[in-house]
C-alpha cells in the first residue's frame, strides 16, 4: 500500500517576536514574585496555560494588578499603557515585537507630519488598538478596500498595515484611495515572518489533498493561513490541538499538508503530527517528515519525486531543516534595524538577533548608518 505522506510547510510555528515574548515571561516568572501579562500573552491556549503554570498571570487590564511586575505581549500597547503603569509605581517588561514597534513608529512619524493615518486591519485587535494609542487616537482602521467609500478623507494619507495583514488585501486598499484621487504614502509593516509562513502554505495547499492549520482559533495569523490554503483548494482544517482531529479527515487522503500559525509552540505542533502519525497509519502506512520540523539536526530530506494531485508536471515543495552550532558563520537577510538591534533572517524557521553590543560600530554610528532593511518593492511605494 502507498504511504500516506505528511508534508510540513517549508516555514511554520513560532516566529521571533512570540519567541522573545515567551522567553521574557519565562525569564521574569524566574526572577519576579507576581508576574502578569496584559491580556494572553500569545494567541494560544495551550501555551498561555503552560506559562500560568509558572507563575504568569493573564489579566485584562492594570487595574487587575496589584503591584509586580507587567510583561506587554507582542502586540504591543497604547502609550497610556505605560504612564498607567509608571504612575502607579508598576514594573514593565516591554515584549512588543520589533516589527509591531517599527509599525508604531512609522504610525506616530505619519501622523505628526500631518498624514491621516490608515491602517489596514482588524479594529478589534489589540495590536491595531495599540497603533491607534500612538497615533493619538487619530488613525482611522479599514479592514479592506470596501471600508474606503465611507471615509472623510480630505488630505494626505499615510498607510499602514498591521503586521499579519494579507499583501494583497493592502494593496487592494491602496488602489481604491489612489482612485478616489488621494495623495497616498504607504509604508511597509507587513511582518516577513508572517508572509513567510502565508506563502509556504500557499505553496504546499497546491500540493496536497488535506491540509491541517495549527494554532489557535483567535490567532488572527493562523486564521489567515486556513483561508489561504482553503483558497489553494485543499481540503483545510484548523486545529488547536492534536486533540481537535478527526480520523475521517485523512480517509483517502495520499498526501497530508502540515502548517502552523507564528504563535504555535513547536510542542504543540510535534503533538498534532504524532497523533496524525497514528491515525493515517490506521488507512495505510505512515511516511512523515515529521522530525523536520524539531529536533536540530533530524531529517532534512527532500519530499521530492512524485506528481502532485493538482498538477502532474510541478514539483512537490522542498522542506529543508536548517540547524546551527554556536560559532557557525551563515547568510541571513537584515529584516529589521532599530537602534538596540537588528533582526536577521537565516532560513526555514530561524531568525536571529544581533545586538548592538555584537556590532562593531564606530564611535557615534547607529546602527542604521551600517545596516538597511531589505523591504518588500512592491508595498514601498511613495506617491506624491
Ligand atoms: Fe512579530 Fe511578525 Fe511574530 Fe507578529 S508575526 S509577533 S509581527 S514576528
């Protein structure tokens, strides 16, 4: 009998801003008394229950916290957040995201110069609701360009978008404001993490019978990724957890597609692939490539070879596990600079950060001065 494959997205899981999230609140529920985080610290039940365990405390607001000390989650948070907690004498481990800093800055630098700041996103959101406090409540949220008719607009605009927006959705929005006759600067503040992880599940969906999306079910990110891989035409569902799947989804299934949203722990995803191990080895027998996905140094093998359902003539996905030894020199793309820190990318599932004490800058250079972000052309448009 044909193996039944399970094929895991070139780029799933964890991306760096939850990593340094989780690893702040790990770090100071080892230090602190009372830790809290405002508001789950990532959009996952399972980990967010793992980190309680610990000691980190999910509250709603300041007013829940007595005294301790205040992680603000990768999402960022308003400004108010922070002269709240200041005034009332409350420690803050700021975990924003390097990338949900940068779109604040640029949100708050567009509104001071006298744009009216758009920003493409769910309203609801937290980060988005963060982005609004920069820009002095000012900004105005679209989710896409059906939102754009009802806006009082009247002089320059300043786009954003929050970080886990789709490419094209942005786009869309841009071209209905530029056809409504506005003078239109956009900024990029799509997070490569997330496009990333978008286009390697497009890929993969294209190639697979059933895809499995894992995350949790308010990950906005992991919510985008079921709809595109729907939008590929495989048959999709989005799992929180190993115990979410249903033996009936693989039946007939030949090739298995495994994804997971940049806020699920690689513990949670090892979970789910052992539990479909077990469970298409009940219809035929299990091939996996599953160890590609943790453990440094296993599998790496290509799942090359056999014409895809959709299309005879395309090659099936490449998956590459990348590992690195302490001391190893490697190739990355410089994805984000700040004055602390930049951010590099250096391959399937690792981003790295080298802070500017590992630089070597001259006396009075900024780390701006040496390094550039590589951006994404065609969201850095600058008209008028
Ligand atoms: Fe940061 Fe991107 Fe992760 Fe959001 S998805 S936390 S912006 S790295």
């Amino acid at each position: 009998m044909k193996p039944v494959e399970i094929i895991l997205a070139e780029s799933l899981g964890f991306c760096i801003g939850v990593r340094r999230a989780v690893e702040k609140a790990e770090e100071q529920a080892a230090r602190a008394k009372k830790v809290f985080s405002l508001g789950p610290l990532i959009h996952n039940p399972q980990e967010v229950s793992r980190l309680a365990g610990r000691g980190v405390t999910v509250v709603d607001g300041l007013d829940e916290v007595p005294d301790g000390t205040v992680i603000v989650r990768a999402h960022g948070a308003p400004p108010e957040v922070y002269r709240a907690a200041a005034s009332r004498g409350i420690e803050v481990v700021d975990a924003t995201c390097p990338f949900v800093f940068s779109l604040q800055r640029k949100a708050m630098a567009l509104a001071d110069a006298g744009y009216q700041v758009i920003i493409v996103g769910d309203p609801a959101h937290p980060e988005v609701a963060g982005v609004v406090g920069w820009t002095g409540g000012r900004a105005l949220v679209v989710t896409g360009e059906e939102d754009v008719e009802r806006l009082p607009l009247t002089g320059r605009v300043g786009v954003v978008a929050q970080t886990t927006q789709r490419k094209d959705n942005v786009e869309a929005v841009v071209a209905r404001l530029k056809a409504k006759g506005q003078e239109v600067v956009v900024e990029q503040t799509i997070c490569r993490a997330t496009a990333e992880r978008q286009e390697a599940a497009r890929r993969l969906a294209a190639h697979v019978d059933v895809m499995v999306v894992v995350g949790g079910t308010t990950s906005s990110n992991t919510q985008k990724l079921a709809t595109i891989c729907r939008d590929a035409g495989a048959r999709t569902y989005h799992v929180e957890s190993a115990s979410d799947l249903d033996p009936n989804w693989f039946c007939q299934a030949k090739r298995v597609g495994v994804t997971a949203g940049a806020s699920t722990p690689d513990w949670v995803v090892k979970e789910v692939i052992r539990r479909m191990e077990e469970l298409v080895q009940a219809e035929g027998v299990a091939e996996t490539q599953a160890q590609q996905t943790g453990e440094p140094g296993a599998g790496g093998e290509q799942a090359g070879g056999t014409p895809g359902p959709q299309n005879g003539q395309e090659e099936r996905p490449h998956i590459e596990m990348r590992s690195f030894r302490p001391g190893q020199l490697v190739q990355g793309t410089v994805v984000h600079v700040d004055s602390d820190q930049i951010l590099v990318d250096v391959g399937y599932k690792s981003e790295g950060i080298v802070t500017r004490a590992e630089m070597s800058l001259r006396p009075g250079q900024e780390p701006a001065d040496v390094f550039a972000e590589q951006c994404d052309p065609a969201l850095e448009q600058r008209v008028g």
